[in-house]
C-alpha cells in the first residue's frame, strides 16, 4: 500500500491524533510561560512540570485495563473529555498547587488518549504498512507538537484565550476518532519485564532509556520557563522550542542508520558525547538567541534519538519471547527518568539560578556518555548480524508505542505462529 493510501484509509486517526499533539505541545510551553508570568517558584514549576509524567506513567498503566473492560470509544471519549477540561481549569484558576494536580490529570488522559490511538493504527497496519504507519505517525507526532509552538503567538499567555484555543484543539480530535467507522480493535495488556532483570540484560539500555528521560523532560518542562527567564519574547520561544523538536525529526535517519552499521554502543558513546559538547555549547551561548536556536536544534537532534539507540541496544539482548515485555519495562524506565527531571533540574536550578539551565543537562548526558563508555569496557559488542534495526520512538512513548514497529510485529507474529 502507498503512503497516500495508508493516509486516506486512516485519516480520521492521523488527524485526531495531530490535533491532540499540537494542542499538548501548545499546553507544555503554554503553562512554562505563565508559570513565569504568576513568578511561580522555580522548583515549584519543576513539580507542576513533573506531574504531567508521573500521571503519564499512571495512564500508560491503567488505560490500557479501562480500554479492556469499556472499550475504546468510551476511553478516548472521557479521556479527551478529561483532557480538554483540565487545560481550561489551568487558565481559571493559576494557583501552583493546583496546576500540579491538574497537570497529574492531564497526563494520565493524554497517555491513555495516545494508547487508544496508537493500537487503532497498530491494528489497521499489515505486515507490509506497518513500517510506513509508523512512520508518518512519527511524522505527525513529532510535527504536531512543533506546529502547537506558533501557536503561542495568536493570543497574549496572560489571558485565558490560549488555554481556550488548546481546549478546542483536543475536544475537535475527538470528532473524526470517534465517527470513525473503523471496527474497534482487539486489544491486549502490554506486560513488563522486572526492571532488575532488565538491568542485568542489558545495564545500559535500561540507564541509557532513564538518562534521556531526565535529559528531555527536562527540556520539554522547563525549557519555555528558562527561555521566559533569560528575557525571550513569546514568539522567541515559540521558535526556541520548534527548533528543539524539529531537530529530533531531522536526525532520526541518519543516526539510525550509523547505529546498524556499527556497534550501537559506540554510537551509544558518540551521540552523548555529541550532546555533551552541544548541551555546552547552548550554555555559552545562552545570550545570543540566534546561535541558541542553532544549538539548541543541534541538542534536539543529538538527544532526542538516544532514547531509540537504547531501545534497539535493549532488544538486541532479549529473546523474542521477551521483547514486548522488555520493552515496556524500557518505556517505563524513560518515564520515570522524564516525571524525575523537570523537578531534578529545577531544584538544581534554585542553588544555581535558570541561566545555568544548560549547565545540568550538559551534566546529565556528560554522566551517561561516562557510563556507556564503562559498559564497553565490560562485555563484548553483540555481533553485527545479530543487531535488530533502529526505530525511532516518540517523545513520550507508551506500552503501545513499539507495538507499532514493523520488526515488533514481525517478533509478536513469529511467536504466535510458534
């Protein structure tokens, strides 16, 4: 099937679901802005930021029962409901205990909104769309929340009409999912795989997929707040932000392609060192906004893949029996390092003030480039031929995510007809 069969069959999919990401990444900077705006503490923002993950994690945990006992129409209606409500609260009512608890809100709806989605498209897809399926739904996820930045410039952050504009962006994407004709799919429980089993499996997937967490949550949750500190204007970081993200686009390609030609561990070691160097790089230039937006592009495309690089790094030690389990269990572990970051860093930010922002992530990737070069020291590389193919993977990927992956399938098929 061509690609533009596979977008006129699945239309209503794609375009609810660009809808929810350009409203989530609207919201995101959205909220980093007037946090800013209200002189909310800075570790406060870090706690509101880093709810949004934790009630992520929770979504991807219980959606998943709520769709096998109501189904997926009903959880994508009360859960876009949810969703869309909650944004609304955040305009009304700017108290930063509040905002902590309703951002807990919102991230379990849009986790369990981007689960629902996620096994529509995973059901629709046969053996030989799947690898384009997935990757348009890349396309739109990442280019959604890029798009959702400009947004930022249509109405002033100080009033309500931004939340409004967001709350109608999410209760639209509803409309085309829910008329949608499509048969609901089945759908079964992602399981997990013990994190210490994990661990000992493959020590650096599992810290490299934790590591990237803390890095890009941290961007993703105080990026906008350390933009509005060193004096950016609203549309300056609309495009700060875009050029983050569409960095992470533009890089998929080309690293995974190096990370199947060669040892993905050294890979592992030149793209965090390769962030390191950048990460830096956005420190020093913190004052000239031009260059920033350069390097910061340069941040997003070096960081943001890592997490794929240690996924397929994890999946070239499982059995096929173990992938689906071990890699929840890997999508869990970048969860948790994303819900830890926000307040991480900006607890680290209160000693040391917003500008050295840049400062405490050169300092997350320059300690998992120290590891990933400690672990080459410890165990032989997996031979090439034994090297599953690299997948990039969202930004805020859940159980369902690598379920989408054409090599996933091909190992869930495989076991089924064993």
């Amino acid at each position: 099937m061509k690609t533009n069969q596979i977008l006129v069959s699945s239309w209503p999919l794609f375009f609810g679901f660009g809808l929810l990401m350009v409203g989530n990444g609207l919201q995101g900077t959205l909220l980093g802005i007037r946090a800013s705006m209200e002189e909310f503490d800075t570790m406060m923002i870090g706690l509101i930021m880093s709810m949004f993950y934790f009630g992520f994690l929770a979504g991807s945990y219980y959606a998943p029962k709520m769709v096998s006992s109501v189904g997926h129409i009903r959880v994508f209606t009360a859960l876009a409901s949810l969703a869309s409500g909650t944004v609304l609260l955040h305009g009304l009512y700017p108290d930063p205990w509040l905002w902590a608890i309703i951002r807990l809100f919102t991230g379990f709806a849009y986790a369990g909104l981007y689960i629902v989605v996620e096994s529509w498209l995973n059901n629709s897809a046969s053996n030989k769309t799947r690898g384009k399926m997935f990757a348009i739904y890349q396309i739109i996820t990442y280019g959604g929340m890029a798009f959702g930045q400009f947004f930022l410039n249509f109405a002033d952050p100080a009033q309500l009409d931004l939340f409004i504009i967001t709350s109608i962006l999410v209760s639209i994407a509803l409309i085309p999912i829910a008329l949608s004709s499509r048969p609901a799919p089945d759908f079964d429980e992602p399981e997990h795989l013990p994190i210490k089993k994990l661990f000992k499996i493959s020590p650096l997937g599992l810290i490299g997929c934790f590591a990237t967490g803390i890095g890009t949550g941290a961007v993703f949750g105080l990026g906008a707040v350390f933009a509005a500190d060193i004096g950016m204007s609203v549309k300056q970081i609309s495009v700060f932000m875009a050029f983050y993200i569409v960095g992470g686009i533009a890089s998929q390609i080309p690293i995974g392609y190096l990370s199947d030609k060669y040892d993905r561990r050294l890979v592992i070691v030149g793209v965090s060192l390769a962030s390191v160097l950048i990460s830096f790089v956005c420190f020093i230039m913190t004052n000239n906004f031009q260059v920033l937006n350069i390097t910061v592009f340069g941040l997003g495309a070096l960081s943001l893949p890592i997490y794929g690089l240690c996924l397929a790094h994890i999946t070239d030690h499982l059995q096929p029996k173990q992938f689906v389990a071990g890699c929840s269990s890997a999508i869990l572990a970048n969860g948790v390092g994303a819900a830890i970051g926000p307040l991480l860093i900006s607890v680290l930010l209160m000693f040391a003030g917003t500008d050295k922002f840049f400062l405490a992530i050169t300092a997350v990737f320059f300690c998992l480039f120290i590891y990933a070069i400690y672990r080459t020291q410890r165990r032989e590389a997996v031979p090439m031929d034994e090297q599953g193919e690299y997948a990039s993977m969202p930004m805020r990927p859940t159980p369902m995510s690598m379920s989408i992956t054409e090599e996933g399938h091909a190992i869930m098929q495989e076991m089924e007809d064993k």
